[in-house]
C-alpha cells in the first residue's frame, strides 16, 4: 500500500479514507498527502 513520501510510479491513487484519488504523471513523482482529507495511505 503506497503512503505520502514513497514514489510509487506513475498511476492514480484512492485515498483509504476519504476515496479521493491522486494522479502521479511521473515514475518520480513523489506521493502527496490526500489533498481532502490529510490522509498518508493510499491504495
Ligand atoms: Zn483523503
């Protein structure tokens, strides 16, 4: 499970708390926090 501050690669993540989702457009962009909710822990 990808958290804040890891660089998961490029993709769209679902934030486990609030269902808000991420795009990453790079291999080394780097996770951010849900930007709804703070949450650290994406799927
Ligand atoms: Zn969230």
């Amino acid at each position: 499970m990808p958290t804040t501050g890891e660089k998961p690669g490029a993709g769209v993540y679902t934030c486990t708390k609030c269902g808000q989702t991420v795009v990453l457009d790079d291999d080394t962009d780097t996770l951010p926090p849900c930007p709804r909710c703070n949450n650290t822990e994406f799927s």
